[in-house]
C-alpha cells in the first residue's frame, strides 16, 4: 500500500516512511492511504464474531502488505494488545464500547501502543536509537510513554507544564524508568511544545540525536484504532436483534472528539465495509467541526478549557484527512454534528448514572448526550425545521444538511454504540461532582501512585532544554 500527502497527492510513500516522518517534511501534508483495502463479506459475516486480535491482523495486513512478514505482524498485534474493546450495553438501545481497558485507561493506548511497535520495527536496522519528543496537556504523555515504555532502540522525552494537569496525570507521567523520562516545565503546555518544535528545526542538535514525534497525526495510530470500530460494530449487530427487537438496525457510533484522529478512522473502517450507518461527532464547547457541518465554512480557533479537557482542541489537525477523504456534502450525508457545554456534561454524568446505572467519564458523556439527545427528538426536530437556534448547544444543521440516516433515528430504528474514550476515575473529581459518590479506581492506577517521582525540573529556556538533552539522551 502506498500512502499520499493530503496537500499533494503526487507525493507519495511507503508504510515505513510514513510511519517514520509522521507528516510529509516538505509540503506540512499528512498521509493517507491511497485506497482502502474492502474487508471480505465472508469475514464480516462471520460467526461468531472474530476476536480483537483477529480484526487488527486482518485489516492491518493489506496496509503493509510486503514491508512486515505476517508472522512478525501478528506478534506484534499479539504484544500490542493483551487487552481489548468490550461492548457493554447500557439500555435497549445503547451499547458502550469501553475503549479505557488499557494499561493507562484511555483509548490512546490502542493508537500509541501500535505506533510505538511500528516505529520500533522500521528502526531495526539502525545503529543510532530514535529519539522521540512528546510534549503533553496530559493524556498523550502517559499513553505513549507507556506505549514506549521498553520497546528497543527508542526512547521518550515527555514534557508537561507543572501545576497545570490532574495529580494522577501527573504519576502516571513522572513514574516511567528506563527509556522513558519526564521533564516538568516550568511553564504552558505551549511552552513545552515551542521548546519541541524549536528542537525539531535546530539543525545543529539534529545533526547529533535522530529526532522524531508521536503526535497523532502518525498514520500508525489512526489505522488501529479502526480495529474497535470493527469490532465492535460486529459486536453489536450479532447482539442487538436479541436486544432491542429492531428488525435490522441502523448503527449510529457517537465519538466525542477534539483533534478528531477517532473520528477520522472511524470514518477509514466505515469505508472498510463496519456495518456502521454514520456517525455523530460529538465535541465540547471547542465546536470548530460541528460548526463547519453546519455552516460550511471552516474555522479554526483557539482552544477553551472544559471539563472534557482532553478534547479541547481549536484547530483540529485531522480536518485536514476528513476533507481529503470526503467532501463537505459526503461528510454530511454520513456525519451529525453536536455540541455541549460543561453545564451540559455535568448533566449527562448524571443523567446515563441515574437512568442506566453507567458511571460514564465526562468524554464518554459528552457522547451519551448527543446520542440521547439525537434518538429522543433532537432528530426529528431539525428534520422538521424546527433546528436548534444558531449558537446553542445541541444538535446543528437544517433539513438540508441532515445525514442520510436522520429519517431512521426518527423512526426509531436506530441503535447507537458510544465510544467511551477514558476510565471515569481518571476523572473522578468532576464524576463525584455529578453523581455524588468515587468511581472505583483500578488496580493499575492505584499502582502507579505509590511509585516514586522520577521527573526532573526544567525552565521554559531552549538552550536548558538543548543542554539537557544533550547530557542525558
Ligand atoms: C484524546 C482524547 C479524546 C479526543 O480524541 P481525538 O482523536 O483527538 O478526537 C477524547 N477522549 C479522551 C479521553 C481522549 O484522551
């Protein structure tokens, strides 16, 4: 398979480049697959539904087809994932898909650990290890530093902006030993990713240390996270009929989403041939997609704080794959856009609590609302032109901009699977809050607050940073 630039298709690369130079160095392009490989209707009707594994083997294989022998991609998957995606139904209709049972509880996991283990195959012949630098607002540090964490002739510099990220972020990002190292900056997250960035064009250290990124805009970890939407779209089709009584349902997947990797390879396996009708995108206060669905026009802006803070994102980097992928009117007929505010999700904590028993984390919640919302009117309302006012948090768009399957939620022949992205008691303050009582605490992260610190200081100066790096990789 080769893979193209979204900013100039006649660039083209292998797998390996891709995965080793994360964006295209010249153009600021990043890749996407030239065509995407149709699962074979005989695996997909298969029963019973293949296991996790099962998927990630079957459809990654055609993406590298020639640059990894199959037995090393299985081991590989084998050691990426001794966890997987249960789909927990939480009333007749809505099915949770847990993505948080991973090693730090958030869906990141599935992308990260995946990238770290290609990145580490295509280096294998290297003499020099790799150096990768990752600056953090929380969760992408200890998802990749754990994802890294003792895979060979790689290591990992994290920084994050002391003070500003949960307790708990913060172990889990200062307790790594080995290849991976913590450096708490004395400053923003902008801080930290301007001292990234300017380390990225020094010339000088570049010539001494292989440098490379983990951000999210790696193809290595938008195409595994593909596998759970597999997955679970068979978990629920095989399951639902005994459910809910709905001859042959839609399957609407509601992603709460900020820089919109998830979406964007929900969107890869929905292509891929997942019985998945469309999906919701569901954002926070940070609406710069479900205003674009709703308006057309595209416009980035600066990130606000929220309670759903891992999706607070601005300028939404893989934008520019969904508007490679589709056009603004495709990407309507598939895609619903919603919105909340912290109000909103506070509300929901509460409300999937109280009517199902779920204990959802305030990501997962902002999906509940818009899945909620969407099959219990939202829907029908705007079909009926009776939209929500301009500005208001809630479901956006006219009749004209509904999705081709907005006629099926008003008939009530929908199921919805939502993508529950991280463990509520990585957010418990904010959960109790909402329902009054601690989400259990899982025995991997009660672990890691009894390890000690191993992170060192560091000011928000570049030729510190240069030094420390320098000495220390
Ligand atoms: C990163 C993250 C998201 C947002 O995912 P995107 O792929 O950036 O849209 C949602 N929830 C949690 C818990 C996350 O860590």
């Amino acid at each position: 398979m080769k893979y193209r630039d979204t900013r100039d298709p006649s660039r083209q690369v292998s797998f390996g480049e891709a995965v080793l130079r994360g964006m295209d160095p010249e153009t600021g392009g990043l890749y996407i697959p030239l065509s995407l490989p149709e699962l074979p209707r005989s695996f997909l009707l298969r029963n019973p539904v293949p296991s996790f594994r099962d998927i990630a083997y079957e459809v990654s294989r055609p993406f590298m087809e020639g640059e990894i022998p199959d037995e090393e991609l299985m081991a590989i998957i084998a050691d990426a994932y001794p966890f997987t995606a249960p789909v927990t139904p939480i009333d007749p209709t809505t099915y949770v898909l847990e993505l948080f049972h991973g090693p730090t509880c958030a869906f990141k996991d599935f992308g990260a650990r995946f990238m770290a283990r290609m990145m580490s195959w295509f280096n294998r012949n290297e003499n020099e290890p790799l150096h990768i630098l990752v600056a953090t607002s929380g969760d992408t540090g200890s998802a990749v530093g754990s994802a890294f964490h003792g895979v060979e002739g790689i290591d990992v510099t994290i920084l994050y902006p002391e003070g500003k990220i949960s307790p708990l972020q913060e172990k889990q990002l200062c307790t790594f030993d080995g290849n991976v190292r913590a450096l708490k900056v004395s400053g923003t997250f902008d801080d930290c990713q301007k001292l990234v960035k300017t380390a990225f064009t020094d010339e000088a250290l570049r010539a001494k240390l292989r440098l490379s990124s983990a951000n999210s805009i790696n193809i290595s970890r938008l195409l595994p996270q593909s596998f759970y939407y597999i997955y679970g779209s068979l978990l629920v089709r095989d399951r639902c009929r005994y459910d809910c009584k709905i001859d042959d349902p839609s399957l609407i997947v509601t992603v709460p989403s900020g820089n919109f990797g998830n979406l964007t390879s929900g969107l890869m396996a929905r292509k891929m041939g997942a019985p998945i009708r469309g999906f919701i995108a569901a954002t926070n206060s940070n609406r710069t997609i479900p205003d674009w669905l709703q308006t057309g026009e595209y416009k980035a802006r600066p990130s606000v704080s929220t309670l759903s803070n891992a999706m607070d994102v601005g300028a939404p980097s893989n934008f520019e794959r969904m508007s490679a992928m589709y056009s603004l009117e495709e990407a309507r007929s598939v895609i619903a856009g919603y919105w909340t505010d912290d109000a909103g999700t506070m509300e929901a904590i509460r409300s999937c609590n109280k009517r199902t028993g779920y204990i959802i984390d305030p990501h997962g919640a902002v999906a509940w609302k818009a899945w909620d919302d969407v099959r219990n009117g939202a829907m029908r309302d705007l079909l009926s032109g009776r939209s929500n006012a301009p500005g208001r948090p809630g479901l956006v768009g006219c009749p004209e901009t509904a999705p081709e399957w907005a006629k099926d939620c008003s008939d009530k022949t929908c199921v919805g699977l939502i993508l529950e992205t991280a463990h509520p008691a990585k957010f418990g303050e904010t959960v109790k809050e909402a329902i009054g009582r601690d989400p259990s605490l899982p025995e991997r992260l009660e672990k890691v607050l009894t390890l000690p610190d191993r992170s060192s200081p560091m000011s928000t100066d570049y030729q510190e940073f240069k030094a420390w790096l320098l000495a220390n990789l």
